[in-house]
C-alpha cells in the first residue's frame, strides 16, 4: 500500500460496511415498525406516552439519570407450568395423575403433554408462560425489554450501568406519585440504604402561604424542613415522576410472550 | 535530511503544536478534577443535592467528554501533523489554519461541557455535546484533517509508512460517525432504538477504533525510532491493519440489548475476531522492542508509549471477553465496562500522547521543559493511578455482577459489594489527576517560556538601534 488513495478507499470501503451493517440495516429493519397486538387481547402496543411523561423523558435526560440507571429488563428463557383449573367429574382420578405429573419448570412441549394427559382424564388444565432470569426474579418486570417498548420514543435511554435499579418497568412496580416524589427529594427517608443522591434542587422550600400548597410533600422529621417551610414539586418533578409511572414492561408481545396473572402490583420490588 | 531541514520540519509545527496540546493539557486537567467530583457523589451522596450541576449523571458525562474531546482527538491530531510532516520531510505550510481550528477546537469543547452543565446533553453516551458544540467540532476538526492530508500529498518523501495508514484511515473515520451520529440521533433524529443502536456504533468506533488507529500509528512511529530496530515487519503491520479496522469497527451493541439479536450476535463474533489483530500487534511490539540497541527506558517517552502499548493489548483483550456470553452477562451494567473504558481512553492513549508531546514538543518549540524531573515521576504517578482504578473496577465490577446475577441478594448488596473497589479507584483518580498536573505544569511553563522569547525577540528589537543609513536619512 504505497498509496495515499488505496488508504482512502480501503478505509471508505471498511466504514461504509460498518455502517451499512449498524446504522442501514436497523433503520431498514425498525424503522418502519407499527404497533402490533398484545397477545390474547385486541389491544394493541405501545400507545404514545402522555404529553407531560414526553416532557419528563426531557428531565430524565438532562439530568443524566441514565448515567446510572437502565431501562432494559433482561430474562434468560421462559418455562411453562401447568395449573390445575378444575378437577372435572373425577376428581380422585385427576388429583393422583396430577401428583405423578412435573408441573412446574416445563419447556413448551412438555407443558402441552402434562395439559393433555390432565384433559384426557376430565380435568381443565392451564399452561402459563413465565419468563426467567435474575431481572424477572428481583420483580424489575414481567418480561424482557424489546425494540418495541420505544417505538415512539424520541430519545431511548437504555443505559449501560446499574448503580440504581432498572427502571423499565418502574411504573408498574411503583405506582405511586407520592412515594415518587419522596424517593427524588430525600431518597433515604423511602429507602433506607439507598445510594441516590437527593435531587433537592427539582423542589422548591418555601414559607407555606394562608393556605399550605396541596402538593407539598408529607416527609418524616428527619427530612423535612425548619417549622413553617414546606416543600414543594417543581414542575420538572412532576414530569420527572409522570415519566418514570409510564415505564411498564408488562404487556405480552409475540417476541416476548408470558401469562398475564393477577397479581398485586403494589408488592415492592426486591 | 539535514539537522537544519528537521528543526525547520519542527518549527513549523509549533505554534499550532502549542495550541492544541496546550489547551488539551488544561482539558485534561480539568477532566479529572470533575471524574473525581463524580466519584466522590458515591461517598457523600447527601453532599450533592442542592445544585443541578453537582450529581453524577452532570459530572460523569462531563469529564469523560472533556477526557476525550478535550485532551485525546486534540492531542492525536497534533502528534498526526507533526508525524506526517516528519515522516514526509515536508513542513507544515499555512500553520494559520490549524492554529484558529484549534482555538474553534476547543472553543467547542467549552460549549459542549457548558451544555452538559445547564442540561442540554443530548442523552447518548459520547455524543453528549448539544448541536452547537459538535458543529464547531466538526468543523476544527475537518479543517485539521484537511491541513495533515494537504501536507501528506504535498510530501516530500514519497513513501508510505505503516503509520501513515493508520493515521490517515483515523484521520477519515472520525468526521464520517460524528457527522452519521449527529444526523440521525440530534438532528433529524430516527426512531426508537435505532437511536441507541447508532450510538453504541459511534461509541465503540470512536472510543475503540480512533483511538486504537492514532495510538498504534504513534507508537509504530516512535517504538523503532526509540529502540533502534525496525518495525517488524511491514507485513504483520499491514495484517494487523486490515484485520483491526475490520473487525473492530463492526461491533458495539452489547449482549441482551433490546434490539434485533443479530445486532448483540455479530458484535460479539468480531469482539472474539479482535484476537486476530491483537495477536499480530503483540509480535509486532515484542520483535520491535526486544534486543534493541536503542536508548533506556528511564520513566521518559519510551517507556511512556511502551506502558500504552501494553494498555493497548490490555484493554482490547477485555473487550474481548465481551465475546463470551456467560461473563459479559455477569459484567454488562457493571464497573467493568467503566475499567475498559478508562484503559483505553486514558492507560493506552493519554499515555502514548504523554510519551509522544514530551518527545515531540520541546523539538518543535526549540526549549527545554521547565521540570524535566517532573517527567518521570508522572509517569509513575500515570502508572500507579491507572493499574489502580482498572483493577479496582475490574474486579469491583464482577463482585458487583455476582451479586447483580443473584436475585435472593438484594439489590442494595450490588451497590455495597463494589463500594471499596470504588474507593480504590478513587484514589487511582487522584493519582491521575497529580500526574496530569505535572504534565499540564510542563506544558503551560513551556508555552510561557515561548511567549517570554517571543516578547523578548519584539523588545530587542524595538530598542535595537537603527542602521546607521537609516539615522542619516
């Protein structure tokens, strides 16, 4: 190579493959992807985010929080369980097929022949998909985070480290507004052990006025301010939180399926 | 070449020399007085919450930016003009352009980390800088580029050195991803992940790749100029060219991202490719250096790019294991990923520019350092502080995977189990922030005693008395 052109084109030649492969492909891949349907439900996902979590993606960002927090919920696989729904007219029968029978930690096909053989005596059986992995196990979500989480996203913050918790499905595991703002204005008096830094500077300390503010935050002694004082929600908190309550990953989607159970949702999350 | 002709060859390069490893240097210095800011919010975290600059997600951002833009891409396009007008034997001409794209160089480092302070960042990791910084980055940097490419074609000498494909292949690869990244995620942004996809394309090509080209092409430079014996050989540098290019700039999309699997698949296939090239850059290094009749290494610029080169095969080693499934699972969202980083960015190539501007700078300038003490004592301050902090988060971050990886450990556990490593990379911080003080102070005293001369050669002349002619007329 004794030329300054070869160079030149054997770099174009390089770079244009690499970015026809990580930047053209995934465009052409993604970028023209739809809403699809919600499994076993005519609902399809995602719908927008409402205007004022839009805005609190904005706050997310400027802040940084990224830097320390990601959105992207892991799993290892899925396993199937058989449930048991009704005994049907022989109860004794179905009840010994079931004791001989692994239920719980099935692939696919092993679940469809455990229901089968359980239907085949007169029982009612049920195959519920669940996802696995240490992400699934803490309660960060229901399934793993897909493209299609942030299909209308217009700044998609996975991040890289997890200083804090994940937070892509925070809304769910943490619906409360309230306990939202607390954890943002002194994250010590919600979680004992936590190594978030307050963001004081997303409220405002003020005298309360003839009537005290609505919004103002109910904390314990030890956080609140001086007699007289109350704090309030800057708007940019009220965002912040109105984002983070719109971070869900629980919805089944055909590239990451699992059974939707009724399970409390206000159980905090490990 | 005559003496004459190479100190004409250095003088050339000066002034733009001095602005821009001067203005890094400062950059560099204030890079890690803010990452040790950042790592301190671990320690006192409650000390942090009244002001919207002083949390991590501002600070972190901030010093790695002003690690990279402010003191890496400056300082490597210095030691390119220079090399290439060395290796050409061609000295620079118009060395008014570069010096004005060096102050926009670094006028737009000072909009961007301006802009991560007041929250304008644009989100993505390396990319933080809003639109106005970026542009005067670009255009600094097209203008330098252009300036070294000029000085290549109008080159004296006619041949190609291994360092030239390096050089030039960085010298292309930066303007097309910034401007790719700039496009397509701030400017008419696409939609979804495809965002972060593109991000993590333009992370790794930048903070991998350029990189990896301007320090290899450095140190394949100075290595057989130092130890006396020729780069061995042409052929594995061509090999390991090809191969590093290839392979490294086709990877980046972590394991486990919400993106089509292919993305994470074939990033990892090219991380294991990356064996390839590092194996024939290790022969490289080992057969140019060993038995050679060159200068000791004595804590100076040899040993500065050996230490480097070492960082180098190091860190692109740990990518490697980002091949690996089962580990880079335990150590994705991890301290390990900051440890590459860092040996990349700061062990591999802070170092070998360390090694090169001392080398290059008092040649071009034509005055010794101030402090030529100081010179080894912050290589082992360099040293000392980058085993320190990698190790620290190396191991930090798999003790914090462990736990990361265990759902019956609570989560609170992780954030504990890498506290001490946390510690430790602290004080590694510090250490790197005593050694690029002593670099800065080198640097800053070298661009006042050039100012001195100068004021002085304006006085002596002014005062100097008049030709005798010139009295009579």
């Amino acid at each position: 190579m004794k030329n300054g052109f070869v160079i030149f084109l054997a770099a174009f030649g390089v770079l244009l493959m690499s970015w026809s492969t990580f930047v053209l492909l995934p465009q052409l891949q993604l970028g023209g992807a739809k809403q699809v349907a919600v499994l076993n439900s005519s609902d399809v996902y995602p719908v927008n985010r409402p205007g004022e979590a839009n805005q609190g993606l904005q706050v997310y960002r400027a802040n940084g929080c990224a830097a320390c927090h990601t959105e992207q919920v892991q799993q290892t696989g899925v396993v199937c369980e058989v449930v048991l729904t009704s005994a049907g007219k022989n109860p004794s029968v179905v009840s010994n097929l079931v004791a001989t029978l692994k239920l719980r930690s099935l692939t696919e096909q092993e679940a469809e022949a455990a229901a089968g053989k359980i239907t085949a005596a007169g029982g009612k059986a049920e195959t519920h998909v669940i996802a696995t992995g240490a992400d699934i196990a803490r309660g960060w979500g229901l399934r793993r985070s897909v493209a299609q989480d942030f299909l209308y996203d217009n700044l998609v913050q996975l991040g890289s480290l997890r200083v804090g918790p994940d937070l892509a499905d925070v809304g769910r595991r943490r619906p409360d507004a309230n306990w939202q703002l607390l954890h943002l204005y002194a994250p010590k008096s919600v979680v004992e052990n936590s190594a978030m830094p307050p963001f004081r500077y997303l409220f405002e300390t003020k005298k309360i006025g003839a009537t005290p503010s609505p919004d103002a935050l109910i904390l314990k002694k030890e956080f609140a301010p001086a007699a007289g004082y109350e704090v309030v929600p800057k708007p940019e908190a009220k965002k912040l939180v109105a984002y983070l309550l719109s971070l869900h990953t629980d919805v089944p989607l055909y590239d990451a399926p699992f059974t939707a159970l009724q399970t409390s949702t206000n159980a905090p999350a490990k | 070449m005559t003496v004459n002709e190479t100190n004409k060859i250095d003088a050339s390069c000066r002034v733009p020399l001095l602005v821009l490893f001067g203005g890094a240097a400062m950059w560099l210095v204030l890079g890690s007085v803010l990452a040790l800011a950042a790592s301190l919010t671990f320690h006192m975290p409650d000390k942090f919450g009244d002001c919207t600059w002083g949390t991590y997600g501002h600070l972190q951002p901030a010093a790695d930016n002003a690690l990279l833009y402010g003191f890496c891409i400056p300082a490597g396009l210095g030691v390119v003009l220079w090399i290439f007008a060395r290796l050409g034997q061609t000295p620079l001409r118009g060395a008014l352009v570069p010096v004005i794209a060096a102050h926009l160089w670094h006028l737009g480092v000072l909009v961007g980390l301006v802009g991560i302070f007041v929250g304008d960042s644009t989100g993505y990791a390396w990319l933080e800088f809003p639109r106005g910084g970026s542009a005067l980055l670009f255009f600094a940097y097209m203008l330098l580029g252009l300036w070294a490419l000029m000085n290549f074609s109008g080159r004296r000498e006619g041949g190609m050195f291994p360092s030239h494909w390096f050089l030039i292949t960085a010298l292309f690869l930066f303007p097309w991803i910034y401007s790719m990244a700039n496009i397509m995620i701030v400017g008419w942004p696409v939609r979804g992940v495809v965002q972060a996809v593109i991000a993590w394309w333009f992370g790794n090509n930048l903070t991998f790749l350029w990189t990896s080209l301007i320090g290899l092409g450095t140190a394949f430079y100075f290595l057989p100029k130092f130890s006396g014996r020729p780069l061995h050989t042409y052929f594995y540098a061509l090999f390991a060219f090809w191969t590093l290019i290839i392979f490294g700039s086709m990877r980046g999309v972590p394991i486990g991202a919400p993106v089509p699997a292919w993305l994470p698949a074939l990033s990892a296939l090219n991380s294991l490719m990356l064996l390839v090239p590092i194996a024939a850059i290790v022969v490289i290094g080992w057969k140019t250096i060993r038995g050679g009749t060159g200068q000791a290494c004595k804590g100076g610029s040899y040993c500065m790019i050996k230490f480097g080169f070492v960082s180098f095969i190091l860190s692109a080693l740990l990518l490697v294991t980002s091949a690996c499934s089962h580990f880079s699972q335990l150590t994705q969202f991890t301290w390990f990923g900051a440890a590459q980083t860092q040996l990349q960015l700061y062990g591999f190539f802070t170092v070998t520019m360390f090694g090169a501007i001392y080398y290059i700078l008092p040649r071009a300038v034509g005055i010794e350092f101030a402090f030529p003490k100081f010179i080894r004592l912050q290589h082992w301050l360099a040293m000392t502080g980058i085993i320190l902090f990698v190790a620290a988060l190396v191991i930090g971050g798999v003790a914090q995977g462990l736990k990361l990886q265990n759902p019956d450990a609570a989560f609170a556990d992780s954030t504990k189990a890498a506290l001490p490593f946390l510690r430790a990379s602290t004080m590694g911080l510090m250490l790197m922030l005593l050694a690029n003080l002593l670099f800065a102070l080198n640097v800053f005293a070298m661009i006042g005693a050039w100012k001195w001369s100068l004021v002085k050669t304006v006085f002596a002349a002014v005062i100097a008395p008049l030709n005798k002619p010139e009295v009579k007329a």
